[in-house]
C-alpha cells in the first residue's frame, strides 16, 4: 500500500508507470532532465521504511521536525531523498560505509533553516 500512495502523489510519473514497454526503453538521464520515477519512487520507499523503524536512530525525530518546519510531509520527504541522494554519494566516491550520523545532520540543518 505504501507504493501505491506514493504513485498517487506523484501524477506526473504515471505515464511512465502506465507503459511498461516505454519504461523500459527510457533512458532517465540528468542530461536530458528527466527525473527516474523508479528511482525517485524507490527512495520515497526507502524513506518511509526508514522512519517506520527510526533506522539510522535520529532520522524518525529529524524528519518530524522537517515536516513541521514545512508543513509538509510529501516536501520533507523530498528534502530528506536530498539528504540520502547525497549520503550514498559520498559513500560511493569514498568507498566507505554510508555515513548516517552525517545524513541526520543533513536533515536536521534543512529543518533549522
């Protein structure tokens, strides 16, 4: 059911998710300006089980205060795919584990701002 919300809140991507011919044959590439849909979709999922079992220990907190500070849920979650996209990021160019203190403070930082 948690997949399901989350394609009802991105309309924009149903296109995309309605062919699966077409999906697979698309290349979502920063060059042409075409946001992934699976990607962007996995990592609301990614997110939400996340929060629903406050791994890693702060993240449920630092979104809630996000959230609040936004008045949003669906924005915070956006901010907070900011946070992980650049987590896993540093991870891969570092070749070291994710750094999950440091993608809290990434989180918590947006939500003081």
């Amino acid at each position: 059911m948690v997949a399901a919300d989350w394609i009802a809140e991105h309309p924009e991507y149903h296109a995309d998710l309605d062919d699966l011919n077409s999906a697979l044959a698309a290349s979502y590439t920063v060059e042409d300006g075409r946001t992934n849909p699976f990607l962007h979709l996995s990592m609301h999922l990614s997110i939400s089980e996340q929060l629903a079992i406050d791994q890693p220990p702060g993240i449920k907190q630092a979104y809630e205060l996000l959230a609040a500070r936004r008045g949003s849920a669906h924005a915070a979650q956006h901010e907070v795919m900011e946070c992980l996209g650049e987590m896993v990021w540093a991870s891969q160019r570092s070749g070291l584990p994710p750094d999950g203190a440091a993608y809290i403070d990434c989180v918590r930082r947006r939500a003081t701002r």
